[in-house]
C-alpha cells in the first residue's frame, strides 16, 4: 500500500498509461466509424457546395464525439 495513492487508485505513471492506451482505442474507433460515414456522405448527398459542407460538418462532428465518448469508456474500462 503506497501512502500517496487511495484504493483503487492509480499512480501517475499507470494513470498515463491509461490515459495513451485510452485515446489511442478511441482514435481507432473513431476512424473506423467515420470512414463508412463519410463514404455513405460522400454517396448519399447532392453535389452541392452546402450539402457538401453540411456533410464535411456531421463527419467532423461524429468523429469529435465518438472519440470523446469512447475515450471515457476505455478509461473506464481500463482502470
């Protein structure tokens, strides 16, 4: 039992571990869901500059949030 860590709790170099090995499966995930979403983006919408835009917006947006939220459930599940 190590005195500056609470039970469960991790020391700093674990703590970074986790965190790299966290962001590293969500940027994973993220790519791999992003790609077939932009394929059927890129398929899908008209050939006009703001459906173009809107759908550049959506994958960028999709890609932020699946990152995010599998960064947490890695971390979550890692520790």
């Amino acid at each position: 039992m190590t005195a500056a860590i609470p039970v469960g709790g991790l020391c700093e170099d674990c703590h970074r571990r986790v965190k790299r090995r966290a962001a590293q499966i969500a940027r994973w995930v993220a790519i791999g869901t992003t790609i077939p979403l932009a394929v059927y983006v890129t398929l899908t919408l008209p050939r006009t500059r703001e459906a173009r835009i809107v759908g550049a917006t959506a994958v960028v947006i999709w890609y932020v949030l699946t990152s995010l939220i599998v960064r947490r459930v890695a971390w979550e599940w890692l520790k």
